[in-house]
C-alpha cells in the first residue's frame, strides 16, 4: 500500500510539473560514449560482386517530387554511369545517363567513383523499380514517388538527426525502419569522419554503407551540419564540405538556389526549407536574399504545413551548444513568425527537446525584452540531435527549465511527422531504449495557416 502510495505521489508531481515549466525526462540510461562500430561490421560489409555497385541512395529531384536523384559508388571502376528503371522489376524499360566523379582527400584517401544520375518525368504516388551497375554486378532496388502537392494529403516524415555509425545509430536506424516513414528529413550529422584521425573518409564510405538500407528505398533530403564541414587545412584540405557535396546532391537550382547547402522541396502538403547554419546568412548575402524570396514562393494553398531544417538550434536549454544558433535566429525569426511557419526542426545538440510555440522577436540589446514569449503565429521547435553519434548524450540541461521547454530527455531516437490534412499533423518521438513501437514523446500540431490554435 505505501509503495503504491508513493507511485502516485510522484504521478502527481510529474503531472503537476508538466503544466507548469514543463517536463526534464527522469529517465536515465548509461551516459557512456560509445565508438564507432568496427569496419569490419556486418551493417558496413561491400556487397557481393566483382565491382558491385555499393553506398546506394536516392534523394528528390526536383522541386515537386517529379524526379529522383540515384547516387551510388563503384570500387574498382568507373563502370556504367546508366540508371535502368521502370513499373515493374522485370522491365526496367527507362534509362537515365548519370556522371561520374572522384574526390581526393588529404594525400593519403581517393574516393570510389561516385555516380549521380536523376529520374525525370516520373508520375506522382508511383512505384519505380531501379537498377545500377550494368557493365559488372547488377543491383536492384525500387521507390515510390511523393504524392502530388495539395492541401488535404497525406505524408509522413521520418525526422533523424546526427546519426553517426555506432551501435546507438543502428538502433536507430531499425526502430524508425520498424515505424515507417515516406521519406526522411535528415537534419544533418551524417557520419561523423571528421572525428577520426586526418577525418578519416572511409567512415564517409561505411557510413553510406550502413544507411543504404533505408535510403536506397525513400528519398532522404539533406540538411548539412558542422560535421559536414570537414574543413581540415593541417592536411591540405580547405574547401568546405567537400566529401559531403562530392557525394549527395540536392535540387537546389530547383529552387532557385545558388548553392547546394541552403534549398527546398515539396513533398505532398509539406514545404520544406533547408537552411545552412554554416554558409552566410547575413544581410544582402546569397542564402539571406534565397531566403526572403524563397517564402514568398511558398503557396499555403497548396503546400499548408511549412517546415524549415536548419542544423544548429534557434531554441535549446542544454549547457552543450548553448546560443550557437543566437546570431541566425535574430536575422531570421522574423521572417519566420511573419510568415507562419509550422515547425522548425534542428540538430546539433545531443538530445531531445520540444518546446512550446514562442518568439523572441520584440528584443533589441536596448529594450532588454530577452525572454522568449509564447505566440501563437510562431514555430513549433525541436531539437532531434538525438540520432546515436559517437560523441555522447549531452545531458547538461539548465535549470531551471523555462516554461517555454516542454520536453527535454538526454536519449538516443528518432520522429516521425504524420500529416493529415490541411489543419493537423501527428508528432511522435521514440527512444532507442524503449520496444520499436513505444512512443516516448506525442504531440498533435495544427496549421499555422489554416487552424492557428493557441495549443501551448
């Protein structure tokens, strides 16, 4: 009777918290670092075949989903540049003539040949079976196509971010295989090489590897973070993001972009917006001027639930990385809340927090009005670094935690973003630690534009 006592006692303060100043998850696993798997793990194995294609995936290509980019490697060769693709396995009665490439890194590392090749003219909610590498080993995969843009249609997002290749990245990778998705937002971290000696970009070639179960079979779209950088001048390497833009492409000029790092696409009712956190964004610079143009492009009619993916959070209560982001959000948010953007999704930080919908655009450094007040025309902020890189969980939260904090937990996982319709979409956050189907985290978001509820 007493420890059911206590149960309840402390039900009653978890709730109490929660509608207060929000929730810092009581939740705790091992804190330990974790390396990266061993190249010689089976989830980095090259496939079978003399020259075989490997590190297959595919990204969209095109502004509205009516093309698809298939990017792949060979070892030993150059090889066939052709894509063979069709409606049905058996008759793979398409072609699309690809380019080939290769990078070298350091003066110790030259990359396979990497191959790009887009999809064009492809019909919209329809199943595309492909295969690569015709003059040696032939491999097989297939997609389906995103759904053609309007308001009322269904989609649902996988949201990864700072992945990496240790065990906790695969977990990762196999609880959001088992939820499913139509296509994931990769919020950038990708496989973390800069971290090993000379940034090591064999980990670039397992990391491809490793992923390829997924991103072979739906389109991933890219947000670059500070470890695609790979800035290395003590080695001779000083062209930022180098292996990162050798090896996946995005449709930037789609969108009228100049440069790779900074675009976006529409997918079903979704408008998503992939900013830079480490290119320009000051005034008057490219990636400023893409962006004031870029929102007056967007069509809510049409496109409803507008997202944005920028690496390094606006919005974040954890001591690691704490105000990076400070100097993008006061050019931006603005813009932001003026043009009611649903939810901007972040990395960077090694956790999990979701926050409430709240601004800081009334502060100037004379007015002193430095704490961020709830409203309802601004974004939905969260935070997914959570993805299972080798670096750690950052588990140094501030406290106390501001009621503008709904959720933080210091865990490994992965999202999902399903939308419903024009005026409601369904958030869930799962952690590693927990069965593939338990849901850690919940939330229903409604449209800025079409239902701009006050759901704080």
């Amino acid at each position: 009777m007493a420890r059911m006592l206590a149960v309840l006692l402390l039900l009653a303060a978890h709730a109490a918290a929660s509608a207060s100043a929000g929730v810092t998850s009581p939740y705790r696993r091992s804190l330990q670092m974790l390396p990266d798997m061993p190249l010689d793990a089976d989830v980095f194995r090259p496939p079978a075949g003399y020259n075989a294609p490997e590190q297959v995936h595919i990204t969209q290509g095109d502004l509205t989903g009516r093309a698809m980019t298939v990017s792949w490697l060979t070892p030993k060769h150059a090889g066939s540049n052709v894509v063979r693709y069709g409606l049905t396995a058996d008759n793979l009665n398409l072609t699309a003539e690809g380019t080939v490439r290769r990078y070298t890194w350091g003066g110790t590392y030259q990359s396979p040949y990497i191959h790009h090749a887009t999809l064009t003219d492809l019909d919209h909610s329809t199943v595309y079976h492909y295969a690569v590498g015709h003059d040696y080993t032939v491999r097989s995969f297939s997609f389906k196509t995103p759904p053609k843009s309007g308001p009322d249609v269904p989609f649902k997002f996988g949201l990864i971010g700072d992945l990496g290749q240790t065990f906790h990245s695969n977990d990762t990778v196999t609880h959001y295989e088992a939820n499913g998705g139509d296509a994931v937002l990769f919020i950038g971290d990708l496989s973390y090489a800069d971290d090993h000696p000379g940034h090591d970009n064999n980990r670039w070639d397992s990391w491809a590897r490793f992923v390829e179960r997924s991103v072979a079979y739906q389109p991933w779209i890219w947000t670059a973070g500070n470890h695609e950088i790979d800035y290395a001048p003590e080695i001779g390497e000083t062209v930022p993001f180098k292996p990162f833009t050798n090896r996946y492409p995005t449709p930037f000029r789609a969108s009228n972009s100049t440069e790779p790092l900074w675009y976006s696409v529409k997918m079903a009712s979704a408008h998503v917006i992939m900013l830079s956190s480490y290119s320009s964004y000051g005034k008057y610079t490219p990636q400023w001027t893409w962006l004031q143009d870029e929102l007056k492009r967007v069509d809510r009619t049409t496109t409803p639930w507008l997202i944005v993916c920028v690496h390094s959070p606006w919005y974040n209560t954890n001591d690691y990385h704490y105000m990076e982001g400070e100097t993008m959000r006061v050019q931006f948010e603005r813009w932001l809340v003026d043009a009611k953007v649903d939810l901007v999704l972040s990395g960077h930080v090694h956790s999990y927090e979701r926050f409430h919908r709240v601004s800081n655009v009334v502060y100037d450094i004379d007015n002193g009005k430095a704490t961020p007040k709830f409203n309802a025309s601004a974004p939905l902020y969260v935070n997914i670094g959570d993805g299972g890189n080798t670096e750690g969980l950052a588990n140094s939260f501030r406290s106390p935690q501001p009621d503008y904090s709904a959720l933080r937990e210091a865990s490994y996982g992965h999202a999902t973003l399903e939308i419903k319709n024009r005026t409601h979409a369904y958030y869930e956050w799962h952690r590693n630690q927990d069965g593939v189907k338990v849901v850690a985290d919940k939330a229903w978001f409604t449209n800025r534009y079409y239902m701009p509820t006050d759901t704080n």
